[in-house]
C-alpha cells in the first residue's frame, strides 16, 4: 500500500468530508472567530453553533469554570434565532468551511419543523444535526431526548421535511441504545453521540454554583470512555448507522479509538477552544494511523474492536 493510494476523505451519510474530523457544535462560532487561526476548509465539516426559533440572550456568567480533565459549561444556547441566522451565520460558514451542518433545537415538535423548513434549499447546508438535550415545554419533562417517544416525533418530523441529510444528536449520561433505534426507525441518516452529560459545579468560598446559569454540561476528556461506550454499543445495534462520536475527542489517538468503537467521523469540542488547529492536527494524526496499519481509509478501521452481547437491533433503514 502506498501513500499515493491512501485517503483521509470518508462518505458519511452520503456526504462528503475531506477528513473525518469536525468541529462540534458551536466551537467554531460564526467561523469569523478562528479567521487566522485555522483554515476551516482544511476541516472535514463545521457544526453551527445551535440555533433555535427566537433569538437567545443565553445564560448569564460566568459560563465556563474548569473540572478535573474537563470543563463545566452553560451558554444557554446564545444565538440570534432561526430568521437571522440564515441571513448571517450560515451563509459566512459556507463561504469559510467545506461543509455545513446546522445544529437546531426546540422546546416543542412546532419549533423544531419550523426551523427545518426555514434552512431548506440553503445554499451549503450539508446536513441538520437535531439537539435534542433541551427540555420538553410539550411533555413536561427536563430532556427531551431522553424519551424514545419524542426522539422519534420530533426526528421523524425533521427527516421528513428535511432535503439534506438529518443527524440525531442524543443526550449523554444516559441509557443511548433504545433512543438511537428510534431516531433511526423516525428516518435519521445519522446519529452524533453523545452531547455533554448534565453537570454541576460549586463555588466553595461563595457558597453557590459557580455558574451564572447554576447547573450546566460536562465536557472534555472525562468524557472519552462514555463515548467510545455509546458508539460501541449502538454501533453494535445499528451496524449499518453512521455513527459521529463527540465527546473527549482531543488527540488522533482518541479519534482513532473512536473509529474503533464504530464511528465514521468525529467531532472536536474543548480541544478546539483551547488550540484552534486540533481538528488539523487529529487529522493528520490519522494519516499517520493509517501509514501504520497499511489501510486505505478511515472506513478500514470502522468497528473493529466489537463489544460482545446480545443480539443487534435491526431498525427500518437498517436492513441489509
């Protein structure tokens, strides 16, 4: 096997991604942020920051305090709603990046269909990745995603509707197998796990949470083993699903490992804030992965490293 013949390229869910490696939700900002920083068409694909129906002040300060391999975080999901972001934002990451999934979410099945029929027919939309980590107005309950009946409502919805490809991004910290056999009976072309598990932070001297918005998110490399876990076992249900872990990828070992698990491409979070080259650098890394094995692609290493148990699940769109 030669260099010439090797690619870092991969196909995930009919799309096209120079390298398997994208920036996780928000972490890019409006692309603007990184300008001279990183060449964001050297990245396999950006995901926008989420976007919901109205415009969101986001969560007061501070938003961000260290943990232990991590960070605790809340933004309150800060952005200028549905209407301006597609006369902005999404046109500015299309013209810097190579492709384009548009992170969406609501309170209600209503907001999430009308924010998917505003992004239809955009120029540079690659894909929709579905937040679903945000409480349920409808239900009555603090997490949406966590109930196999609204994934597959609320996704459902959204793949029907949708001209690009729609990606369910499933809450973390919990039991992920059940919710990604529904959002993949609803129709999803794939599935991002896991988004950041819930989490608290304490400020000792002040006796109070150290964060404006009180409770927020954990992410980081804490968060690795629960991730290579998630794509393991629903690699392991659904082997046919494109799978994109997100979660304590920080090193092209970590994504590599990730590949291993069962996952097509990766996202990068924290490590992106904290050197905005991590997505270049992860991907040349796994060049150098692949020189080592003597395999072609990333696709070679896809789920090689099995879990064992039970028997998959075969959901619709899933067959052979």
């Amino acid at each position: 096997m030669t260099a010439r013949t090797r690619s870092i390229g991969v196909e995930v869910a009919g799309i096209p991604l120079a390298t398997p490696v994208l920036i996780a939700s928000g972490c890019a900002g409006t692309g603007s942020e990184l300008q001279g920083l990183v060449d964001l068409r050297r990245v396999g694909g950006v995901v926008s920051r989420t976007v919901t129906v109205e415009p969101r002040d986001g969560s007061a300060p501070p938003r961000i305090v260290e943990s232990p391999a991590g960070v605790v975080w809340d933004t309150g999901l800060q952005n200028p709603g549905i209407d301006a972001s597609v006369q902005s934002e999404l046109p500015a990451l299309a013209a810097s990046s190579s492709a384009v999934f548009a992170s969406i979410a609501g309170t209600t099945l209503e907001e999430y269909v009308r924010i998917t029929g505003v992004l239809q027919g955009r120029a540079g939309l690659a894909a929709i990745e579905v937040h679903l980590s945000g409480p349920d107005r409808e239900m009555e309950r603090p997490v949406l995603g966590a109930h196999a009946d609204r994934v597959t409502e609320v996704v459902g919805a959204v793949a029907r509707i949708s001209l690009v490809p729609v990606f369910a991004k499933l809450p973390g910290g919990v039991d992920v197998v059940p919710l990604a056999v529904a959002a993949a009976r609803a129709g999803a072309s794939g599935l991002t796990l896991c988004a950041s598990p819930p989490a608290l932070a304490i400020d000792r001297m002040a006796t109070r949470p150290a964060l404006g918005g009180a409770t927020g998110w954990l992410s980081g490399p804490a968060l690795k083993p629960m991730t290579l876990r998630a794509v393991a076992e629903v690699h392991r249900a659904l082997p046919r699903m494109p799978l994109v872990a997100s979660g304590g990828i920080r090193t092209a070992d970590d994504a590599v490992e990730a590949m291993l698990a069962g996952a097509s491409a990766v996202q990068v979070g924290t490590a992106t804030l904290v050197d905005p080259s991590a997505p270049v650098d992860i991907a040349k890394g796994i060049v150098t992965e692949l020189q080592r094995r003597a395999v072609a692609s990333p696709a070679d290493l896809l789920g090689t490293v099995a879990i064992g148990g039970g028997t998959p699940a075969v959901a619709e769109g899933q067959r052979a």
